[in-house]
C-alpha cells in the first residue's frame, strides 16, 4: 500500500495545531520569538531574564565578550606531527658546528624521549636560511612563499608544553589539558561568541593530510560544554557535510514538517527537564536543514576567479590543503567565528625516507607554503586580516639532535619529539607585525627569555577575542572550569 506521506505529515500538523488554543500560541510563541528578536537586537543587553530566554532558544546568537574585541574570528592551522622549527624558522649557527657529534650525556640525563636510545648524534639545520623582511627574520629555503609575508607575523619561540606524544599534546594544544573531556578552544569561543552566521555553523574544522589528527576529533570536540558547541567537520571535495543532503525520495518540505514534529517534543522535553543538550539538539536539527542550502555555496570555490586558485594553488573537487585555506577565507568572511585547519603528516622522525627532514618536510612545505602565504594576502587585500586572528604551530617542537631508535643514528634526518622549546606564530587580529617573542639557547634546546606555556598561548587568543580568560569560566560537577585552568597571562608584547 502506498501512503502520500507528505500529506500525513500536514495531517500531523494540524491535528497538533488544533490541540493547541490560539491564546496558548499567541502567549507561547510572541513571548519566545519577541525575547529572540530583542536579543538578537541587543546583544549586549544585561536585561535579567531577556537575553537568558533568548539564549534558551538560540545558544549560537550573538553575544558580546569582557571588553572590545581585536579580533573578530580566529583561523586556527594546525600542523599535526609537529613540524620541526629547525629547518623552518630557527637558525642555529652553533648547533651546525657541532653537527654530528656525540650529544653531550648532561642534555640526556633526566630527561623522556619518545624514540632516542643510547647517544645520539647533534643534527645541524637541514635547510639553508637567510633573513628577510624589514623585520630580517631568518627563515628557511623550505618556505620560499612565506618570505613573503613574514613582516606580518608575530614570532613565538621558546613555547614548551608538558607532553611529548602526540595525541595527548595536541589535546593540551588544544583544550588546555591532555585530559579528554575538556573543551576544546574553537568551542570555547562560540560558547563565548555566539555566530555571527545563522545559517553556518560558528565552529568548522577542516582536515587535509589524508587522515585526522592523531588525538581525533576529540581536538574540536565541546568537552562539558554543551554539543551545539562542537566543530563541524566539513570537506573540500565530495559532499560538503556527510549526510547533509535528504534521503532518497524525501522533498525539502517533508524534511522540514519532520523537523518541526521532531522540535516540538524536543521543545516539550526542555521545558520539562531544562537539559541544555535537549537545546542544542533542537538547534542542531534547525541548523543542519539551513545549512542544506547554505554549505554547498561557501564551500564551492569553482566559482572564484582564476587569479584566487592562481594565489593559492587551489584545484576545485580536491581534497587538499590549499582548498582548504581558500574556504577557511571564504568562512571567516561569511562570519564563522573559529575554522580549525589540520593538516597530517609532519612527524619527520626520519624512518624513512618519506618522512626525513631532507624529503618528507620539503614535500609537505611545498603542499603549504604557498597557501598559507596566500591567505594572510588574501585577508589583507579584502581587509578581514585585521580582524582576522591566524594561528601557526604544531603541538610540540623537534630536538637538535638525530634520533637513534636502536641506538644507532637513522639512515635519514630526523628528529624526535621535544615539548621544551618550539615556536609557533600569530598574524593580524591585534598582533603586532615583524615581532619576535622569546629567544632559545644556541642550540634550541631550552628557552632562555621569555618562556611561554600553552596556557599563555591560549589567554593570549582569548584576549584578542574580547575574554579576560580568569573571568571565562564554566561551571561543571560543582567547579568552575576555565580554558587555562589557573595558568595563563597573556603575551602582552605581541599585541597592539
């Protein structure tokens, strides 16, 4: 038997509408929808109650940090493997003196490697450098795009973390803590933020390298927060957002009658229970059906003239790191508040010849590079840099020495894991340009000024974005919980 169900669903309806008495609607909806529309109007009113109810109804609205903002949204690129800063960013004469020497023991002792055995060898810069830029920071032939660019970038350096595998320190990268459960940083920010774009979501991840990152997708996850918050993983090729479009033989007008239907108990069982999560469902079904038409229009750069693909070494329906910065643009630009880039593959431990300093890390400069250049260009040219904050690092740096799994040297450059001096670097959004913060020793192995943490790093994003980080807090299992936990000042010399 066949049934219309188009027409059972309008059935549906108006046997819900009928139980329902005008007075009850008008009372109902005008008070939710008049608190959503004032809200949305006023943003930074502290009304009681008023702003409260229309956050009930949309926890992405709008809403206004501490104080004004420098920043307006973050682009988060994340080189997961960690790249290492010495055939990048960090020239150490000293350290090509004693290339292939024996490692002093005093630089051994006490210390966790993931893979050094016995006595390894001291490994030189594996790359030439040279200054440039009125700022005359030395960086490598590796980045022949980014020279470019560097006198618009803050340099951070002497950045050490408490982790040194991977998954744990890209989950204290970016949460704060490599306990899973905490959220991470992007949710943190449309918790804090709202989206300025209803019909996208205000938090979307993008991955190229062929995988995820090693941690998961526990880096963009929501933590305690509530999931509405979590990252949208989306794709430069194929179907923007799996399971986006409708099932087969199911119109947009029954997606949306089932949608309503399936709302209006979900609304029935928040007022019951106020569970945030019956919330953030709601607004997730609400905004998966926006997002139908809204996605597959940012996230289509064939239309974009042929000068942008050639500015980016973009190439339509691939999956690659490149569309992906040209989306992370056109994102920002449509107002997301957070697009986190992950690009895999730069653990150059030199097992291989593939993932050696000499082949694996050029191979992968050459896929970012360019692009990377290409959108803090691109943000300038179109005026979003300023407001734009852009984010560089990994999740720990690499040692001055060549690792030795078996207490022998590798037949290839490679480097092992080293949390205790790494360098990342900021642009726009309040940063200052040409800087340089911290300084390691002469060979890279211990900061000597200016030592930074995670945390720092993190107050220093979220001061940009308008939060005294002390003050942004979360309450869960009876404590108030913060990104940097009770750590963190912010960088000061490194912003305008």
């Amino acid at each position: 038997m066949k049934y219309n169900i188009e027409k059972l669903w309008r059935e549906h309806s108006l046997k819900n509408a009928e139980l329902n008495s005008r007075r009850v609607f008008l009372k109902n909806a005008g008070i939710s929808l008049g608190a959503l529309a004032l809200g949305s109007f006023l943003p930074g009113c502290k009304t009681p109650g008023m702003q409260e109810k229309a956050l009930d109804l949309n926890p992405l609205m709008p809403k206004s940090p501490h104080f004004a903002a420098k920043a307006k949204s973050v682009i988060y690129i994340h080189m997961a493997g960690a790249p290492s800063q010495f055939e990048l960013f960090d020239f150490k004469p000293e350290l090509n003196k004693l290339n292939g020497m024996d490692c002093p023991p005093s630089l051994l002792a006490g210390k966790k490697f993931a893979f050094i055995r016995g006595i390894p060898k001291m490994l030189g810069n594996q790359a030439q450098f040279e200054q440039v830029g009125d700022s005359g920071a030395w960086v490598s032939e590796n980045l022949p795009h980014f020279k470019k660019v560097v006198d618009e970038v803050s340099f951070l350096r002497g950045i050490h973390t408490d982790q040194f595998n991977h998954a744990p320190a890209q989950i204290m990268m970016h949460s704060g803590s490599a306990i899973i459960g905490r959220p991470s940083l992007g949710s943190w920010a449309t918790y804090g933020l709202g989206s300025e774009n209803q019909n996208l979501p205000g938090f979307v991840v993008l991955t190229s390298g062929g995988v995820n990152p090693d941690a998961g997708k526990q880096v963009w996850g929501s933590g305690f927060l509530p999931s509405v918050y979590q990252g949208v993983q989306c794709r430069s090729s194929g179907d923007p957002v799996l399971f986006l479009n409708n099932p087969e033989n199911t119109t947009r007008d029954i997606r949306k009658l089932s949608i309503n239907a399936i709302n209006d108990v979900n609304k029935l069982t928040y007022d019951e229970f106020k569970d945030p999560e019956t919330v953030s469902r709601i607004s997730q079904y609400e905004m998966a059906f926006r997002m139908q038409m809204s996605v597959p229009e940012v996230m289509d750069i064939s239309s974009e003239p042929e000068s942008i693909h050639k500015l980016y070494g973009t190439e339509p329906g691939k999956e690659s790191f490149a569309n992906n910065a040209l989306l992370a643009r056109k994102l920002v630009e449509k107002g997301v508040r957070f697009v986190q880039l992950f690009d895999w593959g730069w653990d150059a431990h030199g097992v291989s010849r593939d993932t050696s300093l000499g082949i694996g890390l050029k191979n992968k400069c050459r896929e970012t590079d360019k692009p990377v250049a290409a959108l803090l260009l691109d943000l300038k040219q179109r005026g979003l840099l300023d407001e734009t904050l852009v984010i560089w690092g990994g999740e720990f740096g690499r040692t001055p020495m060549q690792e030795n799994r078996n207490g022998v040297s590798q037949v290839y450059a490679g480097r092992d894991h080293h949390p205790n001096a790494f360098t990342m670097w900021m642009a726009g959004g309040g940063i200052k340009q040409g800087e340089s913060h911290g300084e390691t020793d002469e060979i890279g192995y211990e900061p000597t000024r200016d030592k930074k943490s995670i945390h720092d790093i993190h107050a220093t994003i979220l001061n940009q974005l308008g939060f005294d980080h002390e003050q942004f807090t979360h309450e869960f299992q009876g404590r108030r919980f913060r990104l940097t936990d009770v750590e963190g000042r912010v960088i000061k010399s490194i912003i305008t």
